[in-house]
C-alpha cells in the first residue's frame, strides 16, 4: 500500500521536506501571550478552553505542513489506468489515387457536388470522433503504400492525418501491397483487442500471386475484421453482380475479382457499394454499429499539481490563527488604561 501511494505522489523539490519537522513548533512554543496565575487549583476545569488551544496548535503544524509541501512542489504523477469498454482497433486504409478526387459522377466535382476523397474525409472524421476508446492507425495507398499514422488513442492527430486525405493523389491503385503495409500495423499490437481495417477505395487493380499469398499468410499470422467501402462511380461496374461470362476475369473487372479475394482469406467480411454520400455515411454507420466488442483500453490520467491547493490550506489555517490573535488582543486591557486607573485615586486624595 506504501509503495503504491509513493508511486502516485511526487515532489519537484523532495530535498525540502526536512522542513516538514518544524511542524512541532506550535506544539513547543506559542505566538499568544501566556498568563500565570497563582495555582491550578484556581483554574476550573475547562474543556472548550483546552479544546480551542489544541485546534490552534494544529492549525499552526497544518500551516507548516502545508506551505512546506507546497514549497516542494506537491503533484500527483501521470498514471495509466487499465478500463474496460466497447471499441477496437483499427486501421483506416485509404485510396490516395487520382480518381479519388472525382465525384461519384466521376467527372470533377462543380457546384454541390463533392469529391469522393472529400465525402470520406468528412464522414471518417465523424466516425473518428464517435470512436473514443478505439486505437485507430492511418494507411494510405496509390502507385506505392504509405504508412501514415501507427496505432494510437490520441484520435486529434489520427483526425489531422484523416483531413490531409483529400489532397491531389496519384494515378495507380496497388491495394494489394497497401492492404499489407494495413496488416503489418498489428505486428506489434499485442492487446486481446478485435482487429479490423476499414479500406476505403474507389476501385482496384490486379493482385500479384506473390503478393496475394503474403497477404493469405499475414491474414493467417493477425486474424483481422476486413471492411471495404467502395465507392462505386456512377456507371462504373459493380462488385455483388457477376458480370456476362467473357467479362468475368480480373483484367476485365478487377473490383469483381477484389472481392471474390477478400471473401477467400477465411477472416469476417464485409463489402459495402456506395454511389452518394447518403450511402457512405450509411455504410460508415453499420461499421460502426458491427465494431462493438468488448475492450480493454488505457486512459492517461495527466499529472496534477496541487501547490496551489497546498498554499491555500496554509492561507485558511493562517487566517484562523491571525483571527484568534486579534481576539486576544481585543481582550487585553491597553496599558496606558492600566496606568490611568492607578493614578486616579491618587489624583483625588491630592485634591
């Protein structure tokens, strides 16, 4: 119990707390003025007297106590406390390529209308901000990956890496080796927390074989909840429709065949084919919904300093003490009444 209440407080000045001993003071000496009088036995018993002198003499040690603790810069340390809640970790994955800054009239957007990458960029921020307890990375893909952001729960930098999604991309989409940079984001994420990567992505291209068994053994390695948003041009083809039997290979229809590959890898799955905004913000709400599952999460608890509050017990108890000692004097008969009074008689018996 020491050790842990120890670890909790702190000092900025622990060389200080040597003063700690002239707390005795009040108990030793007095600042009021003593009276004797001829014997106790005079003296009735008086509890509230004894009373009112011992709560002095503790203000006078709470006073010492607490100018030196606040002299030696009292705080309480950052902890880190382990809470139980709902959430997960997750890695956004998000199309960089220059087909993400089109409409989903896949045209440039004019008047209304908004980018894809701006709809998603808007709408992420939300689900960010919703998502408080998740530990959430950023992963970005186009001619090459990009590693972004690591898994972190400091979700205002996670929301500035989301706001830079909507700046001019590339020209290739190579999801493949992105969707890999995604997977190696849990490499070292060892907390008994649900996975998942949300890829975010307006079409596809081919897959390596080389590059789709690194992902089947990277699946198999980090068990992963995989979504796809994909945001479908209007007039673009599907992934949910099988394509005329002649159109049906992975040159031809590369988002098809995408998603036939995702549903391969043995992890739970989930496609959504939004061609609006309405439709993303919907589909963004079922990911929400679906990442529920229990989790335990870390909440940094900042240091605390409280010199401050150390300095004003020390006022209060030093206001009580200034307050009696003004009542005291209130008490006492000023001198110069003393000696007026003792020479009165003496002035009519001359008369």
């Amino acid at each position: 119990m020491w050790r842990r209440m120890t670890a909790d407080w702190g000092f900025d000045h622990p060389l200080l707390l040597a003063l700690l001993l002239l707390a005795i003071l009040p108990f030793i000496a007095s600042a009021f003025v003593r009276r004797g009088i001829p014997t106790l036995g005079l003296a009735p018993a008086d509890g509230v007297s004894r009373a009112v002198s011992l709560g002095l003499r503790l203000a006078g040690a709470l006073a010492i106590l607490a100018i030196v603790l606040g002299l030696a810069g009292l705080h309480r340390r950052e902890q880190v406390i382990a809470r139980q809640g709902t959430g997960a970790h997750l890695v956004l994955l998000l199309d960089r390529s220059s087909s993400m800054d089109n409409s989903f009239a896949d045209r440039a957007p004019s008047g209304d209308q908004e980018a894809k990458s701006v709809v998603a960029k808007r709408l992420l921020d939300d689900f960010v901000a919703r998502r408080a307890r998740d530990r959430i990375g950023v992963a970005a893909f186009s001619t090459s990956p990009m590693p972004v952001l690591p898994l972190t729960d400091h979700h205002e930098v996670v929301r500035a890496a989301i706001a830079a999604i909507d700046r001019p991309g590339l020209a290739f989409t190579d999801v493949g080796r992105g969707l890999a940079l995604a997977l190696s984001s849990f490499a070292e994420d060892t907390d008994e927390a649900s996975r998942a990567i949300l890829l975010v992505s307006d079409g596809a291209a081919l897959i390596d074989r080389r590059v789709q068994e690194t992902l089947r053994d990277a699946v198999a390695r980090t068990p992963v909840h995989l979504y796809w948003l994909f945001l479908r041009s209007r007039g673009a083809k599907g992934i949910f429709e099988a394509p005329p039997p002649g159109e049906n290979t992975p040159q031809a229809n590369p988002e098809r065949h995408l998603h036939l590959f995702f549903q391969s890898l043995g992890v739970p799955y989930r496609a959504f084919e939004a061609t609006s905004p309405q439709a993303v913000e919907q589909a963004i709400a079922e990911i929400d919904r679906q990442e529920t599952r229990p989790i335990t999460y870390v909440e940094r608890v900042p240091r605390r300093d409280l010199a401050r509050l150390a300095f004003a017990v020390a006022a209060a108890a030093l206001a009580l003490l200034l307050l009696a000692k003004l009542a005291e004097r209130s008490l006492v008969r000023p001198a110069s009444a003393t000696a007026a009074a003792g020479r009165e008689p003496v002035l009519r018996r001359a008369a």
